[in-house]
C-alpha cells in the first residue's frame, strides 16, 4: 500500500480517535453534573428534613410554653387572687397587732408571687413577645431578674433599631431567655449585660456575665446550648459562645436583618 493510502487511513483514524475522545469527556461531563446534581437534592432533601423536624421541636415547645402561660394566668393567678381576698378578710378578724403585722406580711408575699406570676405568664406567651416588640419584652425581662433576683442587668441598644418578623424576634427573645436562665442558675453571675447591636444589614446581640464560666469541651451540650444553637439555625443566624472557668460567659447572636428566616 502506497503513501497515498495510508495518509487518509491516518487522518480518519485520528477523526475518529478524536471524536471518541470527545464524546468520551462529553459523557464523563454529563455524568459528573449529573451526580453532582444528585448529591445537591438528596443534601438539599435532608436539609428540609431536619427543618422540619426542627420546625415542629420548636412549635412543639412554644405550644407547650403557650399553654403553661395560659395555666398560670388563668388558675394559678386566680387561686392566689382569691387567696389574697381571703386573708384580707382574716385581716379584719385579727385581734391584736401582732396577728395584723402576720396577715399584712403574708398579704405582701402573695402580692409578689402574683406579681412574679404575672410577669412569668406574659414572657412565656409568644403573642405577648411579639406584640410588645424585642426590645421592650428583653427590657422587661431584664427589669424582673432585677426585681426577682437581685441581679444588675443592663440593656444597651446601639444603631438605629429595626423591627424583625414577629415570629423571629420571639426566637431571638427565647435565645436571651435560656442565656439569662443559665447566667442566674449555672453560672451564679451577679452581673448581666446585653447588647443590640442594629446595623445596616445585621444585628448582632451580645449577651455576657460574670460568672463563674465553663470548660466549652465540655459542657456546650447542656446548659441548654443546643436548644439556642437549633433556634439560631432556624432563624438563618449564627450563635458564637466565648467561656472559661472563672473567666465568665459571652454569647453573640448574628443575624441578616434582609434575611426573612424560616418563618417569616
């Protein structure tokens, strides 16, 4: 076979090579998107998973908060009006001073718990939290630990303040509640000081004590820490926590203000 015959063999051969090769990377592309695809459903799939069952925790809890509130608003406050009442009439019936002064301590102490109650019911009740607005409910709550128990608290509020969806301004409330709650009973501060912190995009709360603090390695899954990380991934923010034995606690909640969370 001479030269002349050889050459169009070759240069087929190579077209043909050539496209093989082609198609071949074509198809590896293809598959490749194709998986790709595949990991970012079954990723995006499980994601939804675990918001709703996060969803349904979360609703679960402030139904159960709601009906407590409800509970201690209309029985228990109840009882203790009524008991008030009555020892206002044992009141009249006191035959020396001594029985009086008795009746009027125990009046006063009835009138606190009433007061306490009162105010346990309306921070308990999300409609309470999301009529009232962020930062008059945390100003509350902080003025009742105050009362109640003897605590400094400080609010600051820096930036101009912009009101979140209702729904994500009680989770962001339900957050500063257990970070108090661990403040008072794990940490036995004596000091408690907030921040919020609006900007033109987020807003940043800062909450810190000082407390006796914690080993992180430790003990970040309890002290309800998972239950204020759940309730920041919800809502699309990030919860950084800052501790150390006897160094005190720093809790910093960041999140989008243009973000609509998962509830809006």
């Amino acid at each position: 076979m001479n030269d002349l015959h050889i050459i169009p063999l070759i240069v087929a051969g190579s077209l043909l090579l050539t496209l093989f090769g082609f198609f071949l990377i074509t198809y590896l592309v293809v598959q490749k998107r194709k998986q790709n695809a595949y990991a970012m459903e079954r990723a995006k799939t499980l994601v939804d998973h675990q918001n709703n069952i996060l969803r349904t925790k979360i609703e679960e809890q402030e139904h159960t908060m709601s009906q407590i509130s409800k509970e201690l608003h209309d029985n228990v406050k109840s009882r203790l009006g009524f008991a008030q009442m009555s020892m206002y009439q044992i009141g009249d019936l006191a035959t020396d001073s001594k029985q009086a002064l008795k009746i009027e301590k125990t009046n006063k102490m009835i009138e606190e718990a009433i007061n306490e109650l009162h105010n346990i019911s309306h921070s308990l009740n999300s409609t309470f939290v999301e009529s009232a607005g962020l930062a008059q409910t945390l100003e509350k709550e902080l003025e009742n630990v105050r009362l109640f128990k003897n605590i400094s608290c400080q609010l600051h509020i820096t930036g101009e303040p912009v009101s979140l969806a209702r729904q994500r301004e009680v989770h962001v409330f339900r957050i500063a509640q257990e970070a108090i709650q661990n403040s008072m009973k794990h940490a036995m501060a004596t000091s408690i000081n907030f921040t919020l912190d609006y900007s033109d995009e987020l807003l940043v709360m800062t909450i810190t004590d000082n407390g006796r603090g914690f080993d992180k390695q430790q003990d970040m899954k309890g002290l309800g820490f998972v239950s204020m990380a759940q309730r920041a991934r919800y809502i699309q923010g990030t919860l950084e926590v800052t501790s150390a034995p006897a160094k005190g606690t720093s809790v910093v909640l960041t999140l989008k203000q243009d973000s609509n969370g998962a509830d809006n």
